[in-house]
C-alpha cells in the first residue's frame, strides 16, 4: 500500500501536461535502497544589450532608431530572477523500481524525470522539460529613401522571445513468458511567445506610389506540435515482427495577422492610396500519418535479412493539398567467413501529390472573389541500390568498400511546372579503412566520390512550336569529393590528442537559371578540422583544450537583374563563411569535499560576399546602389565568449552547498543586426542527501 501511496504521489507532482517515456534502467542499482535528495536556491542574472554603431545607419529613418539589441549573450537564459529548487528519489526494492527528479531553475527553465518499472513488464519514463529562446529584434532599413516605403509597428519592444515545453513519453508493456511487447510513444511541443515579423508590405497592385514596401511588427506565438506512436513486436521463430503507426499535428491557435496594403494603382475604379486589409504570413495546419511493417530473421546465423514497409499521408488542413509518400527497404546481410562480410540494402521512395485546382481569395476591390489556379507539388520516385563489402584479414586493418546507385526521376507534368530534370542519376564510391599497426595510434580514413547526371527533358516539346517545355533550375554540384580522417594517439596513460580533418569539394559546370544558360559554372569547399588533447595531470586535475575551424567557401556564376530588367551574368563571384573556436575544459578535485569543474569557449564567425560584375539596382536617388553595396549588406562577423564554472562543496553528513555560474559576451558587426551585448548569471543551492536499505 505504501508503494501505491508513493507512486501516486510521484504522479501527481509531474507537472501538468506532462506527458510519459520509456525508460533507460542501466544506470539503476540492482541492490534493495532508497536514495533521496532535495536541494534549494535561487537564479539570478545580469544582462544588457545595445545597437552597435553600423554603416546601414545612413538607412535608417527616425521612427526605426532607438531600437534595443537582439539579446544573443543570453539567447537561451531566462531573463527573470528566481527562487529554485528540486528533488531526487530512486527506489530499487525488487520487483518494483523508481526514479523520479526534478529541478525548477525559474519559470522559463526546468527539468523532470520520472522512470517506473515493474520486473520486465512494464517500464515507462516520463519527462518534462521547458526552457526559454530570446528571439532577433532587427532593425528595418530604408533604401529608396520614401518615408511611405516602410512601416515599422513594433516601435519600443524589445523583449521577443518564446517559451518552448517538450513534454515525452516512451511506454512498453510485455507479455509474461512469451515473446511480444506492446509500445507507445509521444512527444508534446509547445511554444508560445512572440516575434517579430518582417514583411514585404506592397506587392502587385500595392507596390508603387504611395504603397509601403518594407514592414515590421509583432506578432504571437502560440504553436504545438504533438506526435504519437503506437506498436507491438513480437518474436515468431527465426522471425521479428513489428507494426506500428506513427501520428503527428502541428497547428498554430493564433489567428493570421492582417495588413493595411496602400492601392499603388487601380483597374477597377478604385482609389490610388485607398487600403486594403489582406491577411499575410499565415501558418497552415498540418497532419501527417504513417503505417510501418518490419520484418528481420534472427542475427545468429551467417545470414540474415530485413524488410520494412511504410506509408505516410500528409495534409495540409488549411489549403486541402495532400501528399502520399510509400517507401520500401531491404538489407541482406551476409558473413562467408570472420574477416569478410557483404550486405545489400535496397530502398525505394514513391511521392505522390493533389491539391485543389483553384483557390479563392477576396479580391483588393472588395467587389468579387478573386479565383486563381494552384499548381500541385512534385510527383517523383527515387530509388537507390547499396552494395557494401568489409575485408579484415590485412593485419591491423578494417578495409570497406561500398557503391551507392541513386535515380530520381519526376513526373513530367511535375517537372515542366516547377523546372526540375525528369531524371538525376547518382554514382557514390567509398573507401574507407581503420588501421591500429601504429602501436597506441588508431587511425580512420574515407574517401567518397559522388557523380551527378541529369536528363533535362530536351525532347520534351511543343506540339505546335516545337519549344523546349522544361527549362530546369539547377543548383546542385555534378561532381563531389570528400575526404576524412580521423587520429586518436594515446600518448601515454595521461595523456591522448585527437585530430580530425572533413574536406569536400563541389564542382559543377551545368547550373541552370531556367531560360539562362551562360551562368553554369560553380564551386564550392567545405573544410573542417579539429585538434584536441585529454590532459590528466594528476589524480586530482583534468584539462582538455580544443580547436575547431569550420569554412564553407563558394566561387559560382551568379545572374542579376538590374533597374531595366535585364540579366547580367556576374562570373565568379565568392561568398564564404568561416568559423574559429578555441575552447579549454577542466576538472579540479580541489579536495575530498570541493570539487570545481569549469569551461572556456572562444568563437569567431565571419561571412563575406564579393560580386565582381557591378550592377546598378536603380532604386530612387540618392539611395542608388549596386552589387558593391549589396556585398557590404551581406557581410558579418561575429564574436562570441563563454565562461562555465561549476562548484559543489561536500560540508558533511549529506549536506553541499554549490554555485554555477554563467558569462557571455557577445558582439555582432552585421549590417542588419549590429548589437554588443553581456551576460552573466547563475544558480546558488543548497542540498540534502538521504539514503536508507
């Protein structure tokens, strides 16, 4: 009875609208006690951020200066000062076993978990969590220099930010003394908050004149997004069974916001300058549902294989278009002898769309509806052939082979509305290997090469005038090259360095802007390296210091079109984005009863864009400006340091008393974003440690 009393008290102190999760037991005591803790304490924090100096300020008209900094230092912190608190209780007193903890930092930050099992029969997890996302707060420039050009409705707000719940639950009930398991799981996703929305406020009839083309104002949010799984497995023989369906809904419970259009001209014998009131930036209610069937022998043989089978309907509720996904796969898995082994996979993916011929709209008149036709999404299958093989007699050696065979191919109705190829056809070669000869050295290495072909559907034409139907968009690379290494050196018992290396390069020589063909060649490098060490200098002292370097680094053909309509080719232009982090992390056993843990992190991202083709934009004087200036719109560099430093101190009979504190200091010099900002906070807490057979 007293475990009954217990666990219904445990139910009840999860927090509402929790929701449940399977549990992970490994780390749960076998041995009969009860363990229990509770702390208390309190968040506090200190945070400022402030527009930086930026050249776009010459942009800027009156009523969209004076606008506080995006809150990037504390991004993920909560931003109120906070009592705190938690708990934690394990109770393994066979056959029953529990967990349950939680931690309450302030209101927008917290976390439980909560695990129940009974023998193998049931075991469930619950966990809730919530934590908070201070959102961008950009300032909206001017370019034509029209004060009618842009409205700005969110004039002093300067708290954007969203509270984000995820609630799990994973459940699996067995069958006693016979092979079949019934499971559920779920997730819950919450968001609410609100943000800030930025918006062409003119298009069409309401883009000229008087019309107000650049827009900024507030909106809320208020989203969830749920997901439910249903199933059971069961073991027949040599075979395993699985049936599931999967369910999942995303909707947003605020209503679309509406805007005030200026009519720039008119047809209809309305006046030029009267408002429209039309609806934007409508999210769409979305459901999704997936039936699942999978099939393996058992893996004690030499051979053995695998079959899933699944189907996904998807609707999107607000505008009627629904699509049906069905995808196959197959694996056989064979082992001759100990140091060769072969496997196949086979794997096929059919899309198929509707969506309703027309869409009704009320017309900016406000005499009729408007009625204009909608194009169905793209209708495709792709399939793809693997075939792997794994050779291990070469001493100390692991060497992998693998070919990957992918087509794609696109319904030509599909691929003449939205310019896609009617067939991509992928070539992927692997080698990889693992070597240990170098005593205290393992080494990893791969080498893949991806080729890219493409039926653009020339002979696709016109009965009439013979013209090319389909004029495809291509932006994707024909040919890649990547290739990793990776190093792990234990240097001596105290001491290991790990190194890495990812570089990849795209090539191409057939992009496609539709009708444009002289804007074709395109290249690209990828590069990521990594250098760290595991320093153990003593008994007491653990230090790790790491250096990352990521680069994404494009030279392409790029098309423009300038103030009179016309294409200009601008050849090899660049673009690149880089990114640098030094970090330090340390372990300190001060003594028996106080123990430090801390951590340092130094970030650099930097980001440019040079046209080299000057193209005039021809947007009212004096603001004119040409690619040269839209690079300079493009760059941003960013810097960004982390402190960590966590301390707990054991004062005797159960009882610790701790401090984790948190730095941030951020600055960013982009051009729509320029902010300098700091923060620094933390927890003070106070525990109690119990424990009982």
């Amino acid at each position: 009875m007293k475990k009954l009393i217990l666990l219904i008290i445990v139910v009840l102190l999860v927090p509402a609208g929790a929701t449940i999760c399977l549990a992970d037991y490994k780390d749960m005591k076998d041995k009969v006690e009860t363990e229990a803790s509770v702390w208390v304490g309190g968040y506090f924090h200190n945070a400022d951020s402030t527009v930086s100096s930026s050249w776009g300020e010459g942009f800027t008209l009156p009523e969209a200066g004076g606008r506080v900094g995006s809150q990037k230092a504390a991004e993920y912190y909560s931003l109120e000062n906070s009592a705190s608190g938690g708990f934690f209780i394990k109770d393994s007193h066979m056959p029953n076993r529990l967990h349950l903890e939680f931690d309450y930092y302030n209101g927008d930050d917290w976390f439980g978990d909560l695990r129940y099992s009974y023998k193998d029969y049931l075991q469930l997890r619950v966990l809730p969590r919530r934590f908070g996302h201070n959102l961008d707060n950009l300032t909206v420039f001017d370019f034509n220099g029209a004060g009618a050009s842009i409205d700005i409705n969110d004039q002093g707000i300067d708290d954007y930010g969203i509270t984000i719940d995820i609630d799990e639950y994973h459940l699996r009930l067995k069958m006693p003394d016979f092979p079949l398991h019934v499971y559920s799981n779920g997730e819950i996703i919450k968001k609410t908050g609100t943000k800030q929305s930025r918006f062409l406020g003119g298009a069409a009839y309401f883009s000229g004149g008087p019309g107000r083309v650049r827009a900024s104002e507030s909106v809320d949010v208020d989203q969830t997004k749920q997901e439910f799984s249903f199933g059971t497995n069961a073991h027949l023989g040599l075979l395993e069974f699985d049936f599931s369906q999967r369910s999942r809904k995303f909707k947003s419970d605020v209503t679309a916001s509406s805007y005030d259009y200026v009519i720039a001209s008119d047809t209809a014998g309305n006046t030029v300058g009267d408002l429209y009131t039309a609806e934007h930036n409508k999210t769409p209610e979305l459901t999704a549902i997936t039936n699942t069937v999978k099939v393996h022998t058992s893996h004690t043989g030499r051979i053995s294989a695998s079959a899933t089978f699944s189907n996904t309907d998807k609707t999107n509720d607000s505008s009627g278009a629904e699509a049906d996904i069905s995808m196959s796969y197959g694996q056989i898995y064979w082992l001759p002898t100990a140091y060769l082994a072969f496997s196949t996979k086979v794997r096929s993916i059919k899309n198929e769309v509707s969506s309703p011929a027309t869409v009704v709209a009320p017309h900016y008149d406000g005499t009729a509806d408007y009625t204009y036709n909608v194009l169905p999404g793209v209708e495709s299958q792709t399939d793809t052939l693997t075939v792997n093989a794994r050779y291990s007699l070469i001493p100390s050696t692991n060497l992998n082979l693998q070919y990957t065979k992918k087509i794609k191919e696109v319904e030509e109705q599909s691929a003449i509305d939205w310019s896609r190829p009617l067939t991509t056809t992928s070539d992927i070669y692997e080698v990889g290997l693992t070597n240990w000869a170098i005593p205290k050295v393992r080494i990893t290495a791969k080498f893949s090469h991806t080729n890219v072909g493409r039926d653009l559907g020339s002979d696709v034409v016109d009965p009439v005038t013979y013209e090319e139907l389909i004029h495809p968009v291509i932006n994707d690379p024909e040919q890649t090259n990547q290739g990793n290494l990776g190093i792990t050196w234990t240097m001596s018992p105290r001491v290991a360095v790990f190194l890495s290396a990812i570089v990849a390069k795209d090539e191409t020589d057939d992009n496609l802007m539709g009708e444009i063909t002289d804007a074709n060649i395109a290249e690209a490098l990828r590069e990521q390296y990594q250098a760290s060490i595991a320093f153990i200098a003593s008994e007491r002292f653990t230090v790790s210091p790491t250096y990352t370097y990521l680069s994404n680094k494009q030279e392409r053909d790029i098309v423009w079109e300038d103030g009179q309509g016309l294409h200009v080719v601008d050849s090899s232009y660049t673009n690149e984005q880089k990114a640098q982090n030094f970090a330090l992390n340390m372990m300190f056993a001060v003594s028996e009863r106080l123990k430090i843990n801390g951590s340092f992190d130094y970030t650099i991202t930097e980001g440019n864009y040079e046209p080299t083709s000057p193209v005039n934009l021809s947007l009212t004087a004096p603001f004119d400006l040409d690619t040269a200036v839209i690079g300079q719109l493009a760059e941003s560099k960013t810097t960004e340091i982390g402190v960590r430093l966590d301390t707990d101190y054991d004062v005797g009979k159960g009882w610790g008393i701790g401090l984790d504190l948190r730095y941030t200091d951020w600055k960013d010099e982009s051009f729509d974003n320029p902010s300098d900002g700091t923060f620094i906070g933390g927890l003070v807490k106070i525990s109690k440690e119990m424990q009982s057979k």
